[in-house]
C-alpha cells in the first residue's frame, strides 16, 4: 500500500529471514522487492541464523552447546509427551524481534539521529481482526502504529486486504510462518503436506527434535505428541462423514 501511495512512503523495510518460511514466502518477498524497488523504498534482509539448524542442534545441552565455536540454540515451543505441555518459546524474540530492532538501531545511526523517543515508528501489517495481537513498544525510542486498524476510517478486515491485493493484480499471499512451527493447525500441516519436498523437511526435523538438552519427556512439533508422519490430517468429511452442522436445518442438534 505504501509502494502503491495509499499509505504514506516508507522510509525502509525490514524481513527478518528464519531461513525455514515456506518456499511460497520467498517468492513473495521477490514481489514485494521489485514494488518496493520501484517505489524507491529499500527492504533490508536480516538474519540470526538458519532456525531450523539451531533447532536441531538443540539436542545437546545448552550449556554444552555455548562452547561452540559458532551457531546458536534455538528454543521452539515444542510439545512435551510427560503432560501435555510446551517448552518455552523464544525463537519469534531471538529470530524476528532482535533483528530488526538491530537494523532499526543501524539505520538511525546511519542516518545520524539520535535515540530519543518517537524518533522511529515502527509499522505492523497487523489487521482489524488481529487488533489482540497490538503491542505497546518496550524500546524508548520506537513507536509502534498499526496503518490497517488506524490509517482507514475503518480499521481494514484481512479480507478487506486480500481484496484489495486482488484489485491490484497481486498474486495471492501466503501466511508467513516457519515451515516447522508447533503452532500450525492440522488445516495448515494438511496445506504443506502437499508439498513433497516441504513435508519431506519438516518430517525429517520432527524425528530429529524427538530428544534435546534438558528435556527428560520426548518432544513433538504436533500438539498431539505423536510423529507428523504417523498423523491423518484429512477433515471428517474428507474421510466420508457427514457434517449435519452444516446441513441440518432441525432442532435435533440442540
């Protein structure tokens, strides 16, 4: 909306790369930088590493893994078979967060300013649908703004924004999130699941994050504790069941 002048232009823009986001996501980014190119509006690709290789090398310790000599441990809320619960997540802070405040801090220096408050504005594509997910900003110097809740007269729906990217000529936009998060629903495991290659990748992962440093239960990316490739993702009308919520018109549901 900023390449195309509905919203103000943009000073910069910023992906922070896990280096595991599904192949549909890179392509979009490839979109993305020749509007922003033409517009005038550089995209900056930063990077913490390779979150997938991180994940893996979680297996030993983390008080081994500091000796090192290069990598990082990553710690992605895994399920846990011993209750049902999840390992603390810390992998959107270390490889989205920090990143791009890093470049943040880079480009004000660059251009000579000074830390002091409000002095950047920091931009989420966060939708009126999503309003939950609106944070007040911890770093002194930046101001968060949300442009689809407050840049309208209506804060814009996420199927306002599909429509619109549509009217534009834009080819459809895939949901950004790492190909291995444990947050996916079964609808969105089914979706890359019809990617060969990428269920072939996050299946490996899977297996592999079975045992890691520190952890006494074995540890899943599935909420159900079982192997992704030991799992049915298909709905129950998929496996031939009828679903008389959408079809019954009668009272004997109630």
């Amino acid at each position: 909306m900023s390449c195309r002048g509905v919203l103000p232009k943009l000073d910069a823009a910023i992906f922070a790369d896990t280096r595991w986001e599904p192949k549909a996501v890179y392509e979009w980014l490839t979109v993305l930088q020749r509007e922003a190119q033409a517009a005038g509006i550089p995209i900056y690709r930063v990077s913490a590493g390779n979150l997938r290789d991180d994940a893996l090398r979680s297996r030993i310790r983390k008080d081994e893994y500091d000796a090192l000599p290069d990598g990082r441990w990553a710690s992605m809320p895994l399920y846990t078979n011993g209750g049902g619960g999840q390992i603390k997540r810390q992998c959107t802070s270390e490889y989205k967060i920090e990143p791009i405040r890093k470049q943040i801090a880079h480009l004000v220096r660059e251009a000579g300013l000074t830390k002091t408050p409000g002095v950047v504005e920091q931009w989420f594509g966060i939708s009126g649908d999503e309003q939950r997910r609106m944070r007040l900003s911890r770093v002194r110097y930046i101001t968060h703004y949300y442009p689809l809740v407050f840049g309208f007269d209506r804060p814009m729906q996420r199927h306002h924004c599909v429509t619109w990217l549509t009217e534009q000529g834009f080819p459809s936009v895939p949901r950004s999130a790492c190909l291995g998060c444990p947050y996916h629903s079964d609808e969105e495991w089914a979706r890359i699941k019809t990617d060969p290659v990428a269920w072939a990748d996050v299946v490996q992962a899977d297996e592999a994050i079975r045992k890691i440093g520190g952890q006494r239960d074995e540890t899943f990316l599935h909420r159900s504790c079982k192997p992704l490739a030991q799992i049915d993702f298909r709905s129950m009308e998929e496996l031939g069941q009828q679903n008389w919520l959408n079809e019954c018109t009668g009272m004997c549901g109630v």
